[in-house]
C-alpha cells in the first residue's frame, strides 16, 4: 500500500533532484523514494553496527 503525502522543498533541491531523477530515467517521485529508502537503509545498518558493537563491548 502506498501513503499519499505532500512534501514541500525549495525550488533548488527540487531542481537537483530532478537533475537526479532524469539521469537516472525516474520521475521525480521515483527518485524521492529511491533516495529516502536508501537512507532509511542506510540508518539500519549504522543502528545495527551500533547494537553489535555495544554487545562485544
């Protein structure tokens, strides 16, 4: 299931993200997502890390 939001940015990152979005063939909305979930992912493997580090010390 997909969540409908609105997201306001300036007119800059906006242009900057579609300059990444047409690069790489995505629409704008595709490329938003594409970078949100690398970044969620991203902030997983730190939290993981994190906990594994705690655990041998």
């Amino acid at each position: 299931m997909r969540k409908e939001c609105i997201l306001r940015i300036d007119e800059d990152l906006y242009e900057e993200v579609k300059k990444l979005a047409d690069k790489n063939e995505r629409s704008v909305n595709a490329q938003i997502v594409y970078t949100l979930k690398k970044e969620v992912e991203k902030d997983k493997e730190k939290e993981t890390k994190k906990e594994d580090n705690t655990i041998k010390n």
